[in-house]
C-alpha cells in the first residue's frame, strides 16, 4: 500500500481513508463520469498510485473531493473505492 | 434586490458563474443563454463519446431540471449578437432584447477552418461541441481511412478518436514532431510512439495543402504540403480557435484575441464581465496577460466572475484576485501526459528521460518555475504547482527538480521569497 499526503496513525485512534481504484469497462457506465482534470490537485496527485497499487492512503480532504462509488477517467475508467 | 444577471454562455464557466450568482442572491433574476442546443455537458469527455467509449448519458451535467429548481432562466438555441452597454440590453438572433444589470460573457470560441480548398467539404470536422462529438462519431464509425491535421492538444484527440474507431489515420503536423512548442524531440517521440500503438502514423513537416473530394461533395483525400496523397474519408482539423468577442466589438471592450479582464474578471465596459478560454486575464503569477482554456481555469474565472458581480452590486461577498495554475492532461494512452502552468513559454528550460514512457520538461522565466510537462509519473505535479504559486527562484537547482522523487524542502528557497 503507498501513502500519500498527511501521516496516519497505527496506534487505532484514527486511520486516513483508503483510496482503491478498480478498472471497469466505460460502455456499461451510465452514471456521470469525471474526468482527471476535473479533480481538485490533491485528488489528482493521489489517483495515478491508486491506480497503480493496491489501495492508497489519503488525506479526509482528498477524500471529501472524491465520491465513494463513482467513476472516473484517467488511463483507463476506474471506479472508485474510499474505505473510511 | 430583484437586480437581473445575464450570462452569455453554458459552459463550465457560465454555469459556475450562474451557481455563484444564485448560492448569494436568491431573489435576483439570473439568465443564461447560450447557442447551443443543450445545457452544460463535460467538454472534457465528449473525446470520450466520440471514441465510441462512452455513451451519451456520463457526459451530460445539467439537466434543464437543474436550472428549473434554482430559478434560472435557460435560454438554448439562442445566438447573441450584440451588447449596448448604455441600455444595458443583449440582442438576440431573432431581435428580441435582455437587460442585465450584469453581464458576464463566457462565450467561448469557434474552431478555426483551415484555409484550404475544400475544407467546408462533407466529411471535414472540426471538433469542439458535444453536437460536433456525435457527428465525428457517427462518421468515424463507418471511415476506413483519416487525416487529422493540427499538432496540438486539441488535435491529438481527434488522432485518439480514429485510433479509438479503428480509422486508419495519418497526423500531418507541419513540424518535426507533435506540439513542438512544448516538447523536444525525446519527450515528443514517447507521444509518437503512443500514437503509433493506436493505429495512428505521424507524417512529420507535411500538414494539408488542399483537400480531394468526389462528386457528391464528399472528402476522399488529403495532399499534404509535399504533395504526397492520404485517402481520407474522414478528415479531423483541430488548428486553434477564433474566441467569440464580436458580440463586444462595439463596446469599449480591449480585444485582443480575447477579452481583456483584470484580475476580478471585469471587463473595460462597466458591468460587463468575461470569463474562461476567452479572457485575456491578467495573471498575477507572471505579471502578464495570459489566456487558458482548461476546465479548472474556466471554472475558478466563472466562480469569480460571479462573486465579483455580485460584490460590484452590493452585496457582501469576499473576492481574491484570480491566482490559478491550470493543468491540462492527456490520457489517451498507457502512459499519461500532463502539462502545467505556462509550458511553451520562458527563457529556460530542462529536461530528464526516465524510461521509454517517463520524461519531464520544465520552463522557467526570471530564474521561477512557470510550467511543465510530466510524461509517465504525473505525483510531482502538486510540488511545482506550488513552487510556481509560490513564485519561487529555482532555476539554479534543476539537478533537485529533475530528481524522479524530490521533496521542496530539498531545495534551497531564499528566505525574502
């Protein structure tokens, strides 16, 4: 798992949402779509090791930029996953 | 109050305009209009829909719902073809008037015809609507073969969209490489390449000298500035814009391909504003005019647009001068592209190949930091984004810029800055 922007804590008092991005195929969307360049900056510095990995640590702000379940393009369209 | 906004235009940045107005003055009268024949779509995916990628429903933003239950008044399909700043009223295509109290202009631009014979030929596109995306589309889907001319940001998805449709396609680009205004030979080839994946084949110091078609009025071919011959029954043409400013040439209005606007989005003609690609707006980072046609910028000028109106008329709103690095991304292949702040200008300039689809360039001017472009690794676009803001004197430690991973507190940063 990557980490990107503010520390988080292992001790269990608070832990940063997690971000995962899961490939999905774009002809079956139907739901509204954003596209990379309309995430504010934090969002997009975080997506590409989304992408990339796992799953990635972010920020709540970030988090408050993006929407749990939502698609968004980039490389490919990749849905969203934000685990609190 | 019952004071009347009028905003020409429905893109991103007249609709942000419109949802500023209507957050801070929930009993002034607001109307948008705009000559298109739908409301805000995203301008960003309409690549996307053409590419046969996505189908209508993603790309449309505003339903006319959306300006019903805010009590704006939509007005589609309507052409403004004047101001009269002393009566303070817009004129329609159809001769109707409308008053405003204030006027945001966020009109856009029209895509530039190349000067050519045949270029109005059936089968000549240019791409810069959602209505313009279903056309393409439509005609992408059935051409075998394609031309795209225009080796720029614009141009390169209408190669992406005949990659996307299996259009076997040439990119003539009167240059020796793809926007060279921004990338060296190295950076550039990683976009070659990538275009090559796709079907598409660049066709270096060519561009189009005239265009073939046959009795119907329809293009079948391009002959490029060498005189070579490309079938072409699909012919994209992406070389620029002409911004829509004649509906303020008989104002006081400064144009100068562009609008003139401070730093608040007021234009020289009092209440009247402007905002998004066809501002020249002052930029409080470089000190100059400058003029972007990202989404971000359109939509942070719009917001503002409309809070400065709405201060200019009283009300009690906070405004800050506009202060925006804009960011433009590519996405069409594995690797993605970004570009940043002001890349094709300055008096300086360096560079890095990190892999075969990984490079940087960086532009500097008076020793700061004022754009980029990250090809492959696109984390350290927040970093020079706030060096740029910062107006930081950096130019003296490329070797730290250039680092695949840097950190700004590796740098050393006069302290007076």
């Amino acid at each position: 798992m990557a980490y990107v922007g503010t520390a988080h804590n292992t001790a269990g008092e608070h832990m940063n949402p997690i971000l995962e991005a899961t490939e999905t195929a774009p002809t079956t969307v139907e739901e509204t779509v954003r596209d990379y360049d309309e995430l504010h900056d934090r969002a997009q510095a975080a997506l590409p090791d989304a992408v990339a990995g796992d799953g990635v640590a972010i920020p709540e702000e970030v988090a408050d930029d993006l929407a749990d379940g939502e698609v968004v393009r980039f490389t490919g369209y990749y849905r969203l996953d934000i685990a609190q | 109050m019952s004071e009347s906004y009028v905003i020409i235009g429905d893109g991103i940045a007249g609709s942000s305009a419109a949802e500023a107005i209507r957050e801070e003055a929930p009993d002034a009268d607001v109307t948008v209009v705009t000559d298109e024949g739908e409301a805000l779509y995203n301008r960003i995916l309409i690549k996307e829909f053409a590419k046969g990628k996505l189908p209508e429903a993603p790309i449309s933003i505003h339903e006319p719902d959306w300006y019903d239950e805010r009590d704006i008044d939509l007005q589609l399909n309507t052409l403004v073809t004047g101001v009269d700043p002393d009566a303070h009223t817009v004129e329609t295509h159809e001769g109707d008037e409308i008053s405003y109290d204030k006027l945001l202009v966020a009109a856009g631009g029209t895509p530039n015809q190349l000067p050519v014979e045949n270029s109005d030929a059936d089968g000549v596109h240019h791409f810069w609507t959602f209505q313009d995306a279903r056309k393409i589309r439509e005609h992408a889907e059935d051409a075998d073969t394609g031309v795209v001319v225009g080796a720029g940001l614009l141009g390169i998805d209408l190669a992406a969209i005949c990659g996307g449709q299996d259009v076997d396609a040439k990119y003539l680009m009167r240059g020796d490489r793809w926007w060279r205004y921004a990338l060296s030979a190295e950076g550039a080839e990683i976009i070659h390449e990538g275009l090559r994946e796709k079907g598409v084949e660049p066709v270096f110091e060519s561009g189009a000298d005239h265009f073939e078609t046959n009795d119907d009025g329809e293009v079948v071919a391009t002959i490029d500035g060498n005189g070579d011959r490309h079938d072409s029954d699909f012919v994209g043409v992406a070389i620029g814009l002409d911004f829509n400013v004649e509906i303020l040439q008989d104002t006081e209005a400064t144009i100068d391909n562009g609008v003139h606007v401070d730093e608040y989005m007021r234009t020289d003609v009092e209440d009247v504003y402007a905002a998004g690609d066809i501002t020249q707006y002052w930029d409080t980072i470089m000190d100059e005019r400058a003029q972007n046609g990202s989404w971000g910028s359109a939509k942070q000028q719009g917001a503002l647009a409309g809070k400065t109106m709405l201060a200019d008329e009283g009300y009690d709103v906070d405004i800050e001068p506009f202060r925006w690095v804009s960011s433009y991304s590519i996405t069409h292949f594995d690797f993605p592209f970004l570009s940043f702040g002001f890349p094709t200008m300055g008096d300086e300039s360096c560079e890095r190949k990190y892999s075969d689809t990984e490079w940087r360039r960086l532009t500097f001017k008076d020793g700061k930091l004022i754009g980029g472009v990250l090809i492959g690794n696109l984390a350290p676009q927040s970093k020079y984004k706030k060096l740029i803001k910062d107006e930081a004197v950096v130019a003296d430690q490329q070797d730290v810029l250039l680092q695949e991973n840097f950190e700004i507190d590796e740098l050393a940063i006069p302290q007076e800055q």
